[in-house]
C-alpha cells in the first residue's frame, strides 16, 4: 500500500502543471516535441521514427505515467479481443466454469467481461449489456432464452452455449452427455436394490429435458415402469424443498430420489434431515453437477460429475477458433459425465 502512495505521488510530481487528469496520447506528444501520429506510430511499433524520437517519446510517456489503453488500440484495430460471459447468479455450477474460462482465454490473447443474469435482471438484458461493450464473442453458460433468439444472436456476435443442445443453427455448443450420467444413476441406485426411485427434474432449466427422457429410459430398461414418477420442479433449492415437502405428506416414501441438480439434491437433504429421514438410510439422494458444495463433507453428496475444466476449456477453444477463422462450421462437442459414488446412497431399505 506504501508503495502504491509513493507510486502515485511520484507520477503526481512529475505531471506537467495542471495535469490532473489521465495523460493522454496527445500529452505525451507534447511533452516529447513531436506530433501525435508519430507517438501513435511508435506505440504500435510501426516504422517512421528515428531511434532517438522514439526513445523521446517513451521517456516522455514514462514521465507522464502514460499506459496504453488496450482496449481502445484494439477497437481502433476493429477488434475487441473481448469474450462476453454469460451466467447465472445462483448457479453455483456456472460459477465453478469461470476460473477456467478466464485462464484459457488469457492463454489465448482475450480478455474477458461478465454479465450475470438474476431474478431482478432479465437475460437479454444481460446479453445485451455485453454486446454493448463490444464484445465480439459470446459464451452463454445455461441460457434459458429462446432458440429463435438465440439463432438471431449468431448473426451479431460468434456465440457458444454450454450446457444445451441447439441443432440447426450457427451457434457452437458445448456440453455433458445427459443421458449417459443419468443413467448411470439408474443403474447405481438399482445395483443397490432400489426401486422406487423418483425423479425431481429441473422443468425448462437447460438439460432438464436430456435428463428427463434418460431417467424414464433407464428406469423401462430396468422393467421399472410401475414405478416411474416425476416430480416438477427446478434446478433450486427451493423445488428440492417444495418436492420433498410432497413426498413427507404421503403415505410412503419411495426409497431414492434422483434429482434434476446438486441444489436441488441439497434441498431434499435438508427437508428430510429436518424432518428425522435417514439419507441414505430411509432414502437415497442423487444429484448433478458434482458442484464444488457437494464435496463438503457434512454433505457428501452422491453425484453425477461435470467436467467442468473440459466444459469452459472447449467454449473458450470455440469461440477464439471462430473469431480467427470465420469459416469454421458450427460444432456440437459432447463430454462424457462420471458417477461420484459418496454417502447419500446406500442399499434400499426393506
């Protein structure tokens, strides 16, 4: 902190009289005696100064406390290099994405701008608010908008959405193999000997549908038919709650409950756990995402993991391979899930 204060202070003092604003490119021209197109040419490396002037300039620019302005340079260029990210403030999977997101585009010469999307801020607003930043690639984590709108985006900004399958338009998109993690779910909770296994599922939130169909397939691959029942709901909390409320006020519990995601898992657990339920005891809990929450030992939460580092790592790969190259076509890159098998599982109960 002493530093910094020395810092400012030293670039304080040697500011020209007057000066106490940002210098710009324009006060380095001054204070080095030559024209503002020369100090432009030197910034951006090109020939048509002499060494001396250039070594001029810069020791004029170090005296100002002069910084290049990145991001103007590249929009006078007609590039931004800025990759607009789109999440959801409550999703604690999204969240998880971010670390990597801004680590492989960093990699890659990009900056990166956030935009979150919540109960008080619509998702086109939010879209709109990083393309109003001039963010020519776009990374939509889970967008619950249309598909129409979503085609219509491709045609101002490259754009590539995770978590959700979007066929038939120009619009990379990268996620999980839904199906493929529910239905080791399945099979995990049926090699226990369950049976009556419901399934909270996420209503339109991205991937409740993939999810949805897998559970009623895995459930008839199993002959399970007669025990089939989904419970609407969301990826929330709050529906983990609502569905576990319901299940309390019947007669009889069924003995697993795979839900639509990790929060919603989270919300079954602490309903039944109020309430004297035994997990896994009196009933199983699966969940999805394997969210860093689900980890937590007081949790422990049995859950199908996202390859989350692969998931944020290819969106980047994408959206830089379309702004270089524009004539690359469109992909659809699904990751395989894997089962974490942890305490909220066990045997069914007689």
């Amino acid at each position: 902190m002493l530093d910094d204060r020395a810092t400012a202070h030293a670039d304080a003092e040697r500011a020209p009289a007057g000066l106490h604003r940002r210098p710009t490119m324009a006060d380095v021209a001054t204070r080095a005696g030559v024209s503002r197109t020369l100090v432009s040419l030197i910034f951006s490396n090109k020939p048509g100064a002499s060494d001396e002037t250039r070594d001029r300039v810069l020791q004029a620019a170090d005296e100002l406390g002069y910084r290049l302005d990145r991001a103007a340079r590249m929009l006078a260029r007609g590039r931004s290099r800025t990759l607009g990210v789109l999440m959801d403030v409550h999703q604690t999977f999204q969240a998880d994405l971010i670390g990597t997101i801004y680590a492989e585009a960093e990699a890659a010469g990009y900056e990166v701008l956030l935009s979150a999307s919540a109960p008080t801020r619509d998702e086109h607003k939010a879209i709109e608010a990083l393309l109003s930043h001039r963010c020519e690639g776009l990374i939509l984590l889970g967008p619950l908008s249309e598909a129409d709108y979503l085609r219509t985006l491709a045609d101002r900004a490259v754009v590539t959405v995770v978590g959700r399958a979007l066929p038939h338009t120009a619009v990379d998109t990268v996620r999980t193999a839904d199906a493929k993690g529910i239905r080791q779910s399945v099979d995990h909770l049926v090699e226990l000997g369950h049976r009556e296994i419901a399934h909270v599922d996420g209503g339109a939130d991205p991937g409740s549908p993939e999810r949805r169909r897998a559970y009623l397939a895995a459930m008839r691959r199993h002959d399970l038919s007669d025990h089939i029942r989904v419970i609407p709901g969301q990826h929330t909390e709050e529906a983990g709650v609502a569905a576990a409320n319901t299940l309390l006020a019947e007669d009889r519990l069924p003995t697993a409950v795979l839900a639509g995601n990790d929060r919603c898992a989270i919300g079954l657990m602490d309903v039944f756990t109020r309430a004297h339920v035994d997990v896994p005891g009196d009933i199983s809990i699966v969940g999805y995402d394997d969210s860093h929450l689900s980890q937590l030992s007081r949790i422990d939460l049995t859950t199908v993991r996202q390859d989350t580092e692969g998931l944020a790592r290819h969106a980047v790969q994408f959206a830089v391979g379309r702004l270089e190259d524009e004539d690359l076509d469109p992909q659809d890159f699904v990751i395989d899930p894997h089962l974490m098998v942890r305490g909220t599982t066990g045997p069914a109960r007689s």
